[in-house]
C-alpha cells in the first residue's frame, strides 16, 4: 500500500507538471527520473535522461543562472603541486616528448592538431583496411604516422589506470585534451564531418578524469552538427564529457549571443556545449588590440570585460596568438638580458601580466618549463 501511495504521489506530481507552464523537455526529464525509480521495460525516457545534464533546459524566467554556473577568477598556482594551474600545452605535439613533457612540467591542458588520416593500407581489391584514423600534424602537406590515438588517446588511459582514474591524484578538475579539427567545413564538409565522427568514436575508451573540448572549426550549432548526415549516418550529439569552444564576435570580442548569458537569445540547450571562449590575442583582436606589443590601460580593461562576460556565462576562457619567444625548448636565458624592453621575452611576460590581470584560466604557451615556472610564482621573478 505504501509503494501503492508513492507511486499515486509521483504521479499527480507528473501531471501537475504536464499542465503547467514548464517546457515539454523538463517534463520529459521528470517523466524519465521517475520512471527510472518504479521500474519497467516501457521506459523509453530513461535512456534519454542520463544524457541530459541537471542544469539543462532552464527557463531564465523561472531560473535566472546560466546552464554552467558561472566561474569565478583563478587563483594562482599552487608552486606544490604536481600540476600547474593555468599551464595549457599549445600544439604539443611538437614538444620534444609529446604529452610526457606537459605532464612532467604539470601542464592540465593538452592540444593536438588533427586531419582524417590519408588511407596507408589498402587490401587486395584497393579498399583500406583496419580502422579510420586521426593523424596528428599542423598541416595538409605534412608527413606523419603519428595518430590522436597513440600519441594521447593510449597514454592517457594507461595513465589514469595507474592513478586510479584521474591523471593528477587528488586534483578536482579533469585533465583537459583539446582537439583541433583541422578539417575545413567549408572546403571539404564531408571531410569536416568525418572528423568528428572518428573523433566521437575515439574519445569515447577516455577515463571520466579526461575531458574533451573541441576546437579550431567548431560548429556555431551544435544542433545542426548533430543532425548532419555522413554516408547515411547521423553525427550525433558529442559523447559525454566532450564540448566545443568558440570564437567570439570581433571587433567587440563578445560571446555569440546565444552563448551570452543574459542576451535575449540565449540558447541554453546550445550552451550547455560550448565550455571555452578562446579568442585571439593580436591586432585588431581582443588582447593587443593595436599590435605595439604593450597593453594600454584602455585595453586592459576590455580584456577584462571580456573575461567576466565569459566567466558569468559559466566558460573558461584562453587566448592564442601571444607572444611566445622564438624557440620552443626554451629553460631560460643563457646570458643575462639587459634592458627589459628589448628582451625577446619581455612581451610574453607583459601579456602574461594582462593575462593574470583578466583572469584567464589557460596559458597558451610553447614554453612549458618557463610557464611553470612564472604561473607557480604568480609571475614574480625574472623569466
């Protein structure tokens, strides 16, 4: 009888709320929670409902926050421990030990370049065989048999599985991996489009202690990547744990406004996908805006206000395109550097300054050692 009584209760509950001025996908968020706790083989929802996040498909009028909650600005890094706040790998795949390197200096951000993999293999009748795969490389024309899968997809399995499923014990954020589709939409959409959907299948053997975002050509609907069609097969949705950056609007360096949380368009359904802003830093841009390789106070505080636009709007924010010195193993200077100004290094560290000002929560950096170093300081000390 008690059983009998819950279920009446859930019940009238489900009713009230099919009535009511509440969205059809809440209700079938509800539908689907309850059906998970009464049981039975009729639950089409249940499925359903463990893909959708408990923040997801918000009315702002009835909830006002952002489908991610909004984030507040970063501390610095903690000089004790294993990893490095802050500390984003640009292209690591150039570095001298890829991935290896990044974690060995604390970086929690790693990003590789990948284009469809040219068919190697072919069978007797000229068809490849074996799996599609990503290669990891800069350009069209270059050369590798470096794949996504064996330089980070393996490694940072076998990683995890030491570590009991994170990759930094003890740290409460996921390991970041950014993918970059190189893959032009607009050239070649079918090429753009198998792209994620090896992608998708890839990233799916990670460990919950790794998460995905994709960047580079990234749709500006998530929704119409989703439906696009690839040899008669739906992409899809990205699997859990992966999401997308974008690029903001120029010359304002604003957020998409229906990534904007507060616009009248915004879109949360759309926006529970989007989790970075990463914005380019040179002129004409968002940092450097005049490219005379210091930060006005004018542009400072526009660089500012970016960051808390994206912050309040519950993504994490990171720039390219800064100045980086010219050489990529760089672990300081042989000789001392003799006025500042001059020093091939001095605009790194003032962009880095503005950085840290802002509050921005990736380090675009060549430089690992040297980063480190400067984000474990707080940037104090002479780099």
């Amino acid at each position: 009888m008690e059983y009998g009584g819950v279920v009446l209760l859930v019940a009238a509950i489900l009713g009230a709320v099919m009535v009511g001025d509440v969205p059809g996908r809440v209700a079938d968020f509800c539908a689907a929670a309850i059906c998970r706790v009464t049981g039975g083989e009729d639950c089409e929802l249940a499925g359903q409902a463990a893909d959708v996040g408990p923040l997801a498909y918000r009315d702002p009028t009835l909830d006002p926050r952002p489908v991610r909650p909004p984030l507040d600005r970063p501390g610095c890094a903690d000089p004790d421990a294993a990893w490095t706040e802050g500390l984003h790998a640009h292209n690591d795949y150039e570095n001298g030990t890829p991935l290896q390197d990044a974690l060995d200096n604390g970086a929690i951000s790693v990003e590789a370049d990948v284009w469809v993999a040219k068919p190697v293999e072919l069978g007797e009748e000229g068809i490849m065989e074996g799996r599609q795969e990503l290669s990891v490389r800069h350009d069209a024309d270059e050369t590798t048999s470096e794949t996504l899968r064996d330089l980070y997809i393996d490694p940072l399995i076998e990683r995890a599985e030491e570590n009991g499923g994170e990759i930094y014990p003890g740290r409460d954020e996921p390991f970041r991996l950014v993918i970059e589709i190189k893959e032009k939409e607009d050239k070649n959409r079918d090429k753009w489009l198998e792209a994620y959907q090896i992608a998708y299948r890839e990233i799916q053997d990670l460990p919950e202690g790794v998460e995905v975002v994709f960047s580079g050509d990234t749709p500006s609907s998530v929704a119409e990547l989703a439906d696009a069609e690839l040899d008669g097969e739906r992409i899809g949705l990205p699997p859990r744990g992966a999401t997308f950056d974008i690029a903001p609007e120029y010359p304002d360096c604003t957020l998409p406004e229906h990534l904007r949380f507060g616009s009248d368009a915004y879109d949360p359904d759309e926006a529970r996908y989007f989790s970075t802003l990463n914005g380019e830093w040179g002129e004409g841009k968002c940092g450097d805006q005049d490219g005379d390789g210091h930060i006005s106070g004018e542009e400072q505080e526009r660089l500012n206000e970016v960051v808390e636009q994206a912050h309040a709007s519950g993504m994490k924010v990171r720039f390219w395109g800064t100045p980086d010195g010219k050489d990529r193993a760089g672990h300081g200077r042989f000789f001392p550097c003799i006025g500042y100004d001059s020093c091939e290094n001095a605009p790194r560290e003032r962009a880095w300054d503005a950085l840290h000002e802002a509050g921005v929560d990736f380090y675009n950096t060549d430089h690992l050692t040297q980063s480190r170093d400067w984000l474990r300081e707080c940037g104090e000390g002479d780099f």
